[in-house]
C-alpha cells in the first residue's frame, strides 16, 4: 500500500481580533480546510503596506493567532499567511486588510520669526514629524504677553502674521496641532520681540 502526501491547503485570510491598537495588531486564522494527510506544524504570517508586493515574515511558528508589533499608527496592513508541513509549504491566504489606530499628532518644528516690524510679527512653522496616521485639521497658535497664553490664530496655514502689538515688546509663542483624534503636544516656545518705533 502507497501512502500519498501533498501540501496543505491555505489558512483563512487573517483577522483582527480584539480592538486595534496604534503600534500593534492581535490577528488570528483558521486552519486548512486541507492538510494533505499530514499535520500542520508551521505558519508563516506577512504583512505588507501594499496588497500587491513588499511582504516581510512577522511570524513563524505553530500557533493560530500572534500579536503583530512596531507599527506605524493609523496605517492599513495587508496580512496573509501560510501553513506548512513535511509534505511542504501551501499557498498563502488572501490578504486581508487590517488599520492601526491613528493617535494625536506630534509638536509642529522650527517656530521661528520670519519678520519683525514695530506693530506686527510674522511667524512661521514646519508640520510635525509624525502626523499620527490621520491628516493634520489644524494649527493653533497661542501669543503671550503677560500671564496667560491666549490664542491668536486657527487653521491650516503654516505661518501667521501677528498684529496690533506694541513696538519693543517681546512675546511669548507656541503652536500645536490637531487632526481627528485630538491635540498634540505644544510646541517649543518662541520668544520674539517687535521692533522700535
């Protein structure tokens, strides 16, 4: 009597389990319908930013669901995954699509001083490095003067031109960002003076 193996048939697509998180993923699949008469002993799990190239291994071993870490947050995945046996390696899965979840932005850069004049001050910022995976909404800018910070620009523009203010005056500014979560963290602070009458 000949005993006959082949490879095992493809896992289901992966899925999500649990809620997602901003740098990690919980996944999990089925076994093959299929295994070819021999038992699965490995699954291979890849992910990709792209559905049709660039998958890299994230895990190897016997286990049916894995945690997927050091992800960029509010990023959509594309994970598969194959089974393997002494028969050999079967196809992959269908990719399916799984997304972090997106996070505040961090602080705007390089506040600076563009111009002084005796009444007005011109601003300007670079974006944040990281938008935290949902587009930036808005800038706030802050100015002050004495005590209290108080806000005296809103939008999406990365430059204000700040007027009314008092010749040889210095003040006080920071800017934050906020996308659809939330706000981000405040900048450096700015200190900068208008010029003399």
């Amino acid at each position: 009597m000949v005993c006959l193996f082949s490879i095992s048939g493809s896992p289901s697509a992966p899925r999500l389990v649990g809620s997602p998180q901003s740098s990690c993923l919980t996944v999990s699949w089925d076994p093959p319908k299929t295994d070819g008469g021999l038992p699965v002993s490995n699954y291979l799990l890849e992910i990709s930013v792209s559905k049709e190239s660039g998958f890299s291994d994230v895990y190897s071993g016997p286990q049916t669901q894995c945690v997927i870490r050091n992800l960029n947050p509010g990023t959509q995945y594309w994970c598969r995954v194959s089974a393997s046996s002494a028969g050999g390696v079967g196809p992959f899965s269908s990719a399916s699509k799984i997304a972090t979840r997106p996070v505040v932005p961090g602080s705007p850069e390089n506040l600076t001083l563009k111009k002084a004049k005796a009444e007005a001050l011109l601003l300007g910022w670079e974006a944040p490095t990281s938008t935290g995976g949902s587009p930036i909404m808005i800038y706030i800018l802050q100015m002050k003067s004495n005590a209290d910070f108080l806000d005296v620009y809103s939008g999406l523009n990365s430059s204000f031109l700040v007027a009314r203010l008092r010749p040889g005056t210095s003040y006080a500014f920071r800017v934050k960002a906020e996308n659809a979560v939330g706000s981000g963290a405040w900048s450096d602070e700015l200190v900068a003076e208008t010029s003399p009458s």
